[in-house]
C-alpha cells in the first residue's frame, strides 16, 4: 500500500525557499509537487517540408 504526503502551500514556499525545490520545475497541485513537462517551442505551419513558401 503506498501513502503520499499531501503538502500545504505553506510547506511547499518553505521548500522553495530552503532550496530544495531548486533546478527543477515543479507546480504544487491538489496538495501533491508534481514536475511539470518540459514546454515545447510553437510550431510553425512553415516549419514542415511539406509546405510550400511561395
């Protein structure tokens, strides 16, 4: 059986703060630090090969 903690805002600024959460993007949702994915750039319809730039 596994048990998560569920953090509070207050903890989770406190862990910002000591630095523990450095170098890492991370969001604090429902209670629970999740990582978030790395953003992607926005893709250009110019960007494809298939698309002619006439």
């Amino acid at each position: 059986m596994k048990t998560l903690a569920k953090w509070s805002v207050e903890e989770y600024h406190r862990m910002v703060e000591a630095g523990i959460l450095r170098d890492r993007d991370v969001k604090l949702l429902a209670g629970e630090i999740v990582e978030m994915s790395p953003e992607t750039p926005i893709h250009s319809p110019y960007d494809s090969p298939s698309v002619s730039r006439t």
